[in-house]
C-alpha cells in the first residue's frame, strides 16, 4: 500500500534534524551514545501511519505498534516456545471444561496516572471494551461475567468454553487500562492521553505521521541504564526513504522494505537484515454470492489460473511461501498435507469446460488496496493467465475504504468478484482466520467471500470450543475446515509473508513476534556501542 519513489537526501536530513531537536536530544545523535547525549532515542521508520485509533478498546489496525508499548495485557503469547507467558496476570487456571478462569493478578504495579493495578481495574477495562463492541472486542464473546474475587484475583465466567489465557494475550482489544479512564471516549485518548502499565508514557502524537513516547520512570519492571529512554515511531512511506535512515544510522529499526533495497542492504556490514517468520498471509476472496463465481468448478477453474511459484519467487522475491490452507506455519492448524493449487493452465481449462460457464465477453472485477506494489504485480500475472483461457480481468486498485465499501454491498452484483487481500491474527489462534473469514456473517464484515455453509460453521464452533480443553482435537476440526474450503474453492490461499526487519547494528535485544505484527517492544531492546 506504501512504496513509491525517492526523496531527496537534503529532505530527509532536514527530517531527522527536526525530529532530533524536537525530541530534546543533540542534533546528530539519534542513539545517544555519547556521554552527555542523553535520551537515549530508538526511531522506528515505519511504513504507515504510527495509528488509527488511540482508544486501547478500539484500535484495529496498525496502531498496536504504538499501544503495546504504552498498555498491557494479561499474558503475551511466545511464539518460540508456543506457550502464554505472565504479564499483569502472575498465573491463571481453568476449570474440567473451559468455561471458568481464575487469574492472580500481580501486585505492585501502577498505572501512568498512578493508580494501582488490581482485580477491579482489570474488570473494568475489559467490560468497557466488550461494552463498546468495536474493532476487536468480539474475542471476548463467550465471557458471561467477569467477577473480582478479592484484590488481586478475578473470575471470568463463560458462556461456552473458550481460550481466555489466548484471547488476553490478544494483539488486539485486550489491554489493561486505569480505572480513572475507563470513562472517556475515544476523542479523549486520541488527543494523545493515556494510561496505561507498560513501560512508556505518550510524549506527543501528530496524527498520521508520528508518535513520540517516552519512558515511564516507575515502570514496574524498572529499568537499566543502555535501555531507551525515549521512542520515535513515525511514517516513512518510501522504502528508499527508510533504506536511507538506516544507512546513516539516523533509524534504529524498519520493516516492509522492497526487495531490491533489502537486497542492497544485506551487503551492508553496518546493519542487521532479519528475516522473521509472519503470521501475515495473502488470501484470494471469491464473490460466492455472484454468478458466474457462485460455480465451484469455475472458482477451481479460477484457482488453477494462478500463477503461485512466479508470485512467490518473482513478486515476493522468496520473501514469502506459498499456502497450504488459511493458517500460517509456524501456528497450530498449520498442515502441510492440504492440498496446495498449482499453476495449470490444462486443470484449469478443464474445470472450466466442466463448469459449463459461457465465455462470451465474460469480464471479473478483481479489487485490492491501493498502493501495494506485489498485489498490482500478482494481479497482472493472473491478468495474462485468464486471458488465455478467454477470461478479461478487470483491476481496479481503490483505498482501502473504497475496497471494503464495495465488498459489503448488499446486492451481490455490486461486489468484486475476486479480493486480494492481508490478514494476520487478533489473538494466536486458527480461530482468527475461520471465525472472521469463513464463518457466515448476518451483516458483511470480514467473510469477504460470502461464505454460508452450516456445516463448516459447526466445525468452526465446536473447534473454537475444545480449544480450551483440547487443544488436538481442535486442531483435527481446524485443519478439516480448510480441506473443506480448498475443495470447494471457496477462497484461494496465495502466500504466507515473511517479515524483513532491518536493524542498525547497535540496536541490541529485538525479538520479532508474529503474534503481535508490526509491534517493537521497545522495553527489551537497547542500545550498545
């Protein structure tokens, strides 16, 4: 969505001198290392907007790079280990059947206003988010109640068995905030107020360029003297621009980079090419509400036309893999027994003849965000593939609030018939692909395809549930759910992304997280000469 062409160096000098000077630091010296340069500055060249919405209850988008370093969650989920570590909960247990949890919360911990984290400020948060219903707030739909049992010990009662030690750990939708908040609007956060745990307080915010945090002296992990005492997160949408800021020391940390500069910088000794698992995949949406797509052999037809290895090798560069199924590796549901589409014209022309569609000026409308570049690139190369088989393609690149506009018209006919488009988890489960993707939908949100099928609702449920008391058989439901959408070709999986982070070499500590995309948990990094 992001990449276009270069700025001048002068430009971008001029860039980071302002934003060193008005962070309070010597001009020249983003880390710091000097002796008399305090604060140390860590400057994250992100490729967006640093945030949507402030509001901790309502962020849905990329804001969580900026909220998950100012609030907490009740767990974090460590992708290495595939367990959920403490946070503000010290420990959790369910009952036989998942439909009751019991958190300690910890003690001695306060918020920036200076109140103390406990049970009821937990409570409160939470209800205020279910209460709102907005972005992400429907992972916690099974909870019941939520009861405080003394200071630090809360219950949370469900409507059916649920995960609640994955859902806290959510990217999304399940951060702690003061009790003295939970009464403002979203109008009060996103003027740039805040309260949170986590270890760093909200200096300044300029919507949709940047964000300026500094550290929360009574963090309750308190701190160490190489940690940054300040962070930068701001938009630089050139991929040459970032490229750049890194070169010169200028960023410590960026992402989302092209290829060619990526390439280049591997060459450089000065800085860190990272190449991290992500949970970000790219899915092809076909309009099953629409003639002629509402064919499965036509939608197979379709899926054999695509050209996944030159996607994956020449689009992507091998920065990505192609997908079996919705779930990415790396994630349980993940299987590598599914079935996988391959390029194939003859499969193709022969799902198509068995289809018995008529090819006669037959033209699709194939939609995705504009601005992204490997889209545009895949779209093309279909582009060619269908019109051998007589099929015209019709690529309309729209904003993001066009595409989705369009995608939840109420008459079919007003629809796409194919959607390119991103998606990565709210919490780390398969449930954030199936429950939001192909579960059936009374009002469009996510179900881009249109989906209504019983049967994979069923299973959807009935794996949602066991996944808090089995986790396998979960898993067997999940992976069945994906062989049922690979054969009716309901939607078409195309790749897996992989994150490049590039990092200066003396920007020590960074662990990427897929669970958590985009985010930099600036706390566990430092800087060393």
């Amino acid at each position: 969505m992001r990449n276009s062409r270069i700025l001048s160096m002068v430009l971008v000098f001029s860039l980071i001198l302002t934003l060193l000077v008005g962070c309070g630091t010597k001009s020249g010296d983003a880390n710091g290392g000097g002796e008399d340069s305090k604060p140390k500055i860590a400057y994250y060249a992100y490729n967006t907007e640093p945030y949507i919405d402030l509001d901790p209850s309502v962020e849905y988008s990329n804001g969580i790079i900026t909220l998950h370093n100012i609030y907490e969650t009740l767990t974090r989920y460590d992708d290495e280990t595939q367990k959920v570590e403490p946070l503000l909960a010290e420990s959790w247990e369910a009952n036989e059947d998942g439909t009751k949890w019991t958190f300690k919360i910890r003690q001695d911990v306060k918020f920036h206003d200076g109140a103390l984290l406990n049970a009821e400020a937990v409570k409160k948060s939470i209800d205020r988010t279910i209460e709102m219903n907005m972005g992400a707030a429907y992972i916690w739909d099974a909870v019941k109640e939520i009861k405080v049992v003394d200071e630090y010990t809360l219950e949370f009662h469900l409507k059916y068995s649920a995960p609640i030690d994955l859902i806290a750990s959510a990217a999304y939708a399940a951060f702690i905030m003061s009790p003295n908040v939970v009464d403002k609007d979203s109008g009060w956060f996103n003027e740039g107020n805040e309260a949170g745990t986590g270890p760093y307080m909200i200096q300044k915010v300029t919507k949709g360029e940047r964000v300026i945090l500094t550290r929360f002296d009574e963090y309750w992990k308190g701190w160490k003297e190489n940690q940054y005492d300040r962070v930068v997160i701001k938009k630089i949408g050139e991929s040459t621009s970032r490229r750049q800021l890194i070169e010169k020391g200028d960023a410590q940390i960026t992402a989302s980079l092209s290829t060619s500069d990526v390439n280049a910088l591997k060459e450089n000794t000065n800085v860190n090419v990272i190449e991290a698992p992500s949970w970000k995949n790219v899915i092809g949406f076909f309009n099953t509400e629409k003639a002629p797509l509402d064919n499965e052999d036509f939608r197979k037809a379709l899926s054999y036309a695509f050209p996944y290895e030159d996607v994956v090798e020449n689009v992507r560069e091998n920065q990505a893999l192609q997908s079996y199924g919705l779930i990415p590796p790396g994630l349980w549901g993940h299987d590598e027994t599914l079935h996988q589409y391959k390029f194939d014209l003859d499969k193709a022309k022969e799902y198509l003849d068995k289809s018995g569609v008529k090819l006669d000026e037959l033209s699709l409308i194939l939609t995705f965000t504009s601005g992204n570049e490997d889209h545009r690139n895949s779209a093309q190369l279909y582009q060619v593939n269908l019109r051998k088989l007589g099929i015209d393609l019709d690529i309309r690149e729209m904003n993001w609030d066009n595409v989705w506009e369009k995608s939840k018209s109420k008459n079919p006919q007003d629809r796409q018939d194919i959607l390119f488009m991103y998606w990565w988890p709210d919490f780390p489960s398969p449930i954030s692909w199936l429950m939001s993707l192909v579960h059936s939908e009374e009002a469009i949100l996510f179900n881009l395809s249109y989906i209504k099928d019983e049967k994979l609702d069923q299973m959807i449920k009935e794996g949602d549930q066991l996944s808090a008391t089995d986790r396998d058989k979960a898993e067997e439901l999940f992976v069945q759910v994906q062989k049922e959408i690979l054969e009716r070709a309901y939607q078409m999986p195309i790749y897996d992304d992989k994150t490049v982070w590039v990092t200066t070499k003396n920007f020590k500590g960074f662990k990427s997280n897929p669970s958590y995309e985009g985010v930099v948990f600036f706390y566990d990094t430092y800087y060393e000469e």
